[in-house]
C-alpha cells in the first residue's frame, strides 16, 4: 500500500473516532442540553457533514 493510502485510513480512523465522541457528547448528555439552541443545531451539522467526510473517505478506500 502507498503511503497516501496508509494516511487516507489513517485520516477516517481518527475522523470516525471523532464522530463517535461528538455523538455520544449529542445523545442524551445534560451539557449539550443546556447549549443554545443554535449551537445545538451546528454541532449537529458539524456531526452531519463529519459523517459525509468519513462516507466519501470510504469510498476512496473501497477505490484502492
């Protein structure tokens, strides 16, 4: 395996465990509950788009 590849696993490792923390910081934590609703809101997108990433790094996987 190159070296580009060896980083793009890399780079979806650590962004799925990413996703994972935030997740769990959404679902069901008294913290996030009392944030604003806005912030609520783009940590939610924040979550939505982190998982769009790690889709589109799948695929460049899937690709190798």
């Amino acid at each position: 395996m190159k070296a580009w590849q060896d980083r793009v696993i890399a780079e979806k490792r650590e962004l799925d465990e990413k996703i994972v923390k935030l997740a769990e910081f959404i679902s069901g934590n008294a913290s996030f509950d009392v944030l604003p609703t806005e912030e609520r809101g783009l940590l939610r997108a924040q979550r939505d788009t982190m998982l769009d990433y790690s889709d589109i790094l799948k695929q460049r996987i899937d690709r190798f």
